[in-house]
C-alpha cells in the first residue's frame, strides 16, 4: 500500500508547495498514481475519479482533495489496521 501513502504525500505538496508549479506538479500526480498504466496506480472509485478528471482540466492545488480524501479513507481503514 505504499503507492497510497506516497499519492498522500504528492497530494500534500500540490497543497502546500509553490504556486508556480502547480501546472508540473497536477501533471506528476497524474501521471504518477491515477492515470491509466500508471507505475503506482492508485484505486479511485469512478465518481471520485471523474470528478478529478474534470479538475485538472483547470489545475490548481486543491484539484486533487477528494482524490486525496478517498485514499486517506482506504489507509485509515485498511492499512492502518494491518500495520
């Protein structure tokens, strides 16, 4: 569940890193954990996954909250309880 964790933190930067790299650093997430074939794909569900396809048509550093939310909720009710 590492991949859960490390989305987590990348959500986190978008939130609180700089503004100018708002644009490179949706993209990264992007690439990096939700998109199709991604190297640490993440479980979304649909609804939550639609919704941030839309948001990053617009990029900006609260784009990725519910995404972020939804996995938090996964650890917290899965990972968690196994470590």
């Amino acid at each position: 569940s590492s991949e859960n964790l490390r989305f987590w933190e990348a959500c986190e930067e978008l939130r609180y890193g700089e503004q100018s790299r708002i644009n490179e650093i949706v993209d990264s997430i992007y690439q990096q954990f939700p998109a199709p074939g991604a190297t640490r794909w993440v479980n979304i569900d649909s609804k939550t996954m639609e919704r941030t396809l839309e948001g990053i048509k617009t990029p900006h550093r609260y784009v990725m909250d519910d995404a972020q939310m939804h996995i938090y909720m996964l650890m917290e009710n899965d990972s968690y309880p196994r470590f």
